[in-house]
C-alpha cells in the first residue's frame, strides 16, 4: 500500500472519498492528482452521489402518493446498501465499476 499526502493508505483513502459524498470525493480528487485508484475512486463517488440526488428527487416527486412510499423507501434502502458497499470494497483495495459511471470514471482516472 503507498502512502498519500495525507499520509494514509490508498486504501483509506479511496474508502474516505466516498464518506461525505460530492465534498470528500472533490477532496481527494484535487489532493491527490498523481494517484489512480484514488482519483477513481474520486471520480466515481461525485457521479455516484450526482446521480443519487438526482434518482430521490425523482423517486420524491413519482412516488409521493401514500402507497407508493414503500417503493421510495426501497430506492433509498438499496442506495445506502451501494453507498456502504462502495466504501467497504475501496478500502479493501478493490476497483468496482459501477455501471455506466464506473467506465467513465475509470476513462477520467487517467
């Protein structure tokens, strides 16, 4: 594992990107410039967080009928399972691409 600019692993750093959403990954993004796994992961945090805000305001505005609320309640559940599962996976050294925003992340890592 190398060491960063901050002074912790890659790993931890990969998984830190995605605490705090758009901020931390925008963080980690211009901070460590040199380093791919941590640019990637940068990167596919802000798409990552981008598109959550977008697919709630759009569960929130669909669904807002009582009965449906379940099905926001899910869209939201399996949004935090992949948020979670996206940290633990990157500080466990491993690169998963999301669909779509994953490949171009990967793409802008360069």
């Amino acid at each position: 594992m190398n060491k960063t600019r901050f002074g912790l692993s890659e790993n931890t750093e990969g998984a830190l990107a995605y605490v705090f959403g758009i901020i931390s990954g925008l963080v980690f993004l211009i901070a460590e410039n040199d380093n791919r796994f941590i640019r990637f992961h940068s990167l596919q945090s802000i798409m990552f967080f981008v598109c959550m805000v977008v697919l709630n305001i759009l569960v929130s505005v669909i669904f807002f009928v009582p009965f449906f609320g379940f099905f926001e309640f899910i869209v939201r559940l399996a949004s935090f399972i992949a948020y979670i599962t996206l940290i633990i996976l990157a500080h466990r050294g491993k690169v998963v691409r999301i669909p779509f925003i994953g490949e171009l992340a990967w793409k802008l890592s360069f």
